[in-house]
C-alpha cells in the first residue's frame, strides 16, 4: 500500500493510522506536490494498487483544508474537514489541528470501506491518559470527557471511561512527586534465554557469563559516582527498579553486592518502593528472595506471560506454569509484600477461553498487582526476523482478551492505574496495569510520565533528567552492550558531570520538609 504525503509531513501518525485499518500490510510513504485526487487517483486505480492519499491545504490564515481519499479492493472512498485556526501564528496548535481533521476523514473513509473500528479511534500516542488527564484538570466531567474524546478522536465509550478511570489514579501518583524528586533504575541486561516477542537489549546469560563479575563490579560503582551525584544535589529518592533482562539470572552473591551498593551509596529513608523484575520464575531461588528482602526491595515482578505450557514453550521461556506457582509462593513465604505478574494477550496459539484460563489462574494466587500487555510485532523480536511478521491474531479476539481481564480484575478489586500504547500492537490496543488499593507501581507512572528525574545505571540505561519546575528533558545515554559497558567505563563516569551540569542550570528550590 502506497500513503501518500500531500501538503504535510505527518509520516508517523497518518502510517499508525493505515496500519490500524491494514493490519499486515507494507505501508510505503510518499510525499508528493499538490494533486488533483483524480490525478493520484487514476493511475494508481488503473495498477490495481491500493493507497491511500492525505492533503493539507491551506487558504487562508485561519482556513484550512484536509483531504482524504481511500483506494482499497478495488473500491475508493473520500472524506474531507475544514479546519478553523483560532491562532493562525500558533505552529504546533496548526499542525496538531491538521493531524486531527486527516486522522478524522481518514477513519471515515477507512472504516467505510473495511468495516474496521479501531477502539482507540485516531489516536496513534502512547499516552491517552494525557488527554483524560488535561480535561480533568480544567473541570470537565466523566460524562463529558467521554463525550468529547468521542467526538475529537473516535475512541469508543469503554476506552474513554478506562482512560478517566487511570488518568485518576496517575494523577494521585504523580502528585507525590516534588521539584527534587528522582528515580532510580539499574540495569541487568541478561536473560536465561531470549522470548520469541522480545526486542530488548538482552543476553543469553549462558553466553555471556563471563562477562557477569566485572558488570557486577563496575555497575557497583557507577552506583556509588550516580549515589554521590544525588547526595551532593540533594536529590529525594522516590522510587528504584532494577530491571532487565532478567535480573534474577545473578546469583544471590551478585545480587547482594548490587544491592548493598545501593545501601551505600544512597539515603533510603525517603523511598517509597524498591522494585526488583524477577521475570522468569526459573531463577527465583530462597537465596536470592532473602538477598532481595535483606537488600530493601519491597515489590517483585513474577511474569507468567501465559499459564499455558505449550504457548510458554513456543515463545522460548523454558519454565512451566507449575514453576509460577512455586516461585509465587515462595516469594510470599519469605515476606516480599508486593508482587506483580505480567500477562500478554495475543500470544501464537492462545485464544480467548486460554487467557481466561491464565487470569483464573493468576487470580487464583491474588498478586498485588496485574499488568496486561497486548503483544506488540517488534521489528527486532525473533516473532518477526523469523519470518513470523505477518502473524495476526484477530484484533477482536485479542479485545476481548483485555475486556475479560478488565471486568475480572475489576471484580478482584483491582483498579487501572496504569496505560499506555505501543507501536504494532495487534488491534492497535493497550497495556494496562491492574492494582489493589497502595499497590500501585509508582515507579511505572514517574517513567512514562516523565514526572521527574530517572537516573540510570547499567547497560542500555538512559538517564532522563526532568526540569524541576518546567517540562524540559535531557538524556544521558550510557553504552547498549555489556561489553561496551565494561571496556568503555570511563566514559560512562564522564558523562555523569552532566547530571550536575544539568541542575546548576535548573536549580531545585522551594523545597518542602
């Protein structure tokens, strides 16, 4: 399919939008000069070649025109906007009105010719609780966000109400945090073997032990120059979460020296939760829960993905749902008080009666926390090199997937607190995160909402500093690789003058005690 630029330069949005509506297809992105439809229309029509054309016109300072025309199994729809600029010098708000009006006329004329509805309407962000939130903030009711997200974006009633309902949550959360407020993240890039959806930067820890001492060694102390930083700043730490990877493929040994490097080297009296990803229930062992309870941590993450064990299989997690089970409960038996499980809906083979029979089993231990994830197709994920790239499970099976565990959360006691949207999901839907009363990971909401600072450590971490009392951001970008990571250290402890740099030119005051 050919998407053609007309007039704009909204590649991004216009092609999240054509993937929406043509799942599986090859979206090639063409900016032409101004044409008739007709003109673009013709020869494309005589080829036999789907495509879809987008203009922009303006005629005057405040008028503007969008156009959109569909070519697709041989038949063509069109749809078109006026648009009224109320500040005609107002760049952003011109291009944001221009990217409304096509994604409005293109979903128009999409829908026309598939019979596609895409619940999220025609918003292509990662972020619609921004939208929920910024309405609520100016005094809007439920009822008239839903009404007005609908008539703006096309998002259906239930993922209006969904985004009110976590935008409530998220915006308790981030009200915690203050103008010296920071997070830290840690780095364990290494798994005991990689998932067939994943793209992260992750290691066989099989082939890669050997580089596991000195990455101990030298993450201990980046973590005391990053600990020396904040002190020196005085910086309030919120929240820390060492992630991955997997990072209980380190031994307890390991997993203690990184964690008492933490003790060290930062004031803890402040924190509100210590989280530690321990993913794979196959490197859960007592050793190292009694290293992470004895280091501080308050919050694990125990993921099934799926409970059933041919589906676990295919996707290369070589542990059974009898291993879930086993490690949940011994996590509980040693005091860890919050625990999180992680759920993808979408998995090859899985259907809805299978999801349903994972969330029976979930909510049969009643963990602290829910996340559910649709799958995403990961250019970098083996599901796609693999040649798997144009698998498609059907974008209303995997709906109703998030539908059952919506309403069967609910009906735990569980609460949405906690969404967002990644490129390529099937159906184009969401991750959300489920959680009772307190349990909230707040350290999820301060990541991608960029409430505050997030300081990082490790390999493939990105440090993102936040202006204390404005919303610009600075990334400090440490090396992907562990083996760059360790032959190029000194660079790594380099970089980190910038987080002071950063601070003496955003200075932190009106502090409270």
């Amino acid at each position: 399919m050919e998407l053609y630029l007309d007039g704009h330069d909204l590649t991004y949005e216009m092609q999240s939008l054509c993937f929406a509506f043509f799942p599986g297809e090859s979206v090639t992105c063409k900016p032409v000069a101004y044409k008739t439809v007709e003109k673009v229309e013709k020869p494309c029509g005589e080829q036999n070649n789907d495509f879809v054309y987008t203009r922009i016109r303006r005629h005057s300072a405040t008028k503007v025109s969008a156009l959109v025309c569909v070519f697709h199994g041989g038949k063509t729809a069109r749809e078109g906007e006026q648009v009224a600029l109320t500040d005609a010098a107002d760049s952003h708000a011109f291009k944001r009105e221009c990217e409304y009006a096509l994604g409005r006329a293109l979903y128009r004329a999409s829908t026309r010719l598939t019979g596609v509805c895409p619940p999220w309407g025609i918003l292509t962000g990662i972020r619609p609780v921004k939208l929920a939130r910024s309405r609520l903030s100016a005094g809007m009711t439920a009822d008239a966000i839903v009404g007005d997200l609908k008539k703006q974006y096309y998002t259906t009633t239930e993922k209006s109400r969904l985004c009110i309902e976590a935008a409530h949550e998220e915006e308790r959360i981030v009200s915690l945090s203050r103008p010296d407020s920071a997070s830290l993240y840690i780095s364990i890039p290494f798994c005991p073997s990689r998932c067939l959806y994943c793209s992260f930067i992750s290691h066989d820890v099989e082939k890669t032990a050997k580089l596991l001492p000195d990455y101990v060694r030298l993450l201990c102390e980046e973590l005391a120059c990053t600990g020396a930083l904040v002190n020196e700043l005085g910086l309030r730490l919120e929240t820390i979460y060492i992630g991955g990877g997997t990072p209980t493929v380190l031994n307890a040994e390991q997993l203690d020296a990184i964690m008492g490097a933490v003790k060290k080297s930062f004031k803890l009296d402040r924190l509100r939760e210590y989280t530690v990803e321990a993913g794979r229930p196959d490197t859960i062992t007592r050793e190292k829960l009694d290293a992470i309870m004895k280091g501080g941590a308050n919050r694990i993450s125990i993921n099934p993905q799926t409970l059933d064990d041919a589906i676990l299989r295919r996707v290369g997690r070589n542990h059974t749902a009898a291993q879930i089970f086993e490690a949940f409960h011994l996590a509980k038996s040693v005091g860890v008080p919050s625990v999180n499980m992680d759920l993808i809906a979408g998995l090859p083979g899985d259907t809805v009666q299978g999801f349903d029979r994972t969330l029976n089993g979930v909510l049969s231990l009643n963990p602290e926390a829910v996340t559910v994830h649709t799958l995403a197709m990961k250019r970098a994920s083996r599901l796609v090199t693999s040649g798997g790239g144009m698998y498609d499970a059907a974008g209303g099976e995997v709906g109703a997937m998030l539908n059952s565990a919506g309403c069967r959360l609910s009906g735990a006691g569980y609460a949405p607190y906690y969404l967002y949207r990644q490129k390529n999901t099937l159906g184009g839907l969401e991750n959300i995160g489920f959680a009772k009363p307190g349990f909230e990971g707040l350290y999820n909401i301060f990541i991608m909402d960029e409430t505050h600072s997030i300081l990082s450590a490790g390999a493939g971490g990105v440090t993102k500093l936040r202006q204390p009392h404005g919303g610009l951001i600075e990334r400090v970008f440490n090396f992907k690789y562990p083996y760059e990571y360790i032959s190029r250290f000194g660079e790594i402890i380099d970089r980190k003058k910038k987080v002071k740099e950063f601070y003496a030119s955003y200075s932190i005051d009106n502090r409270q005690g």
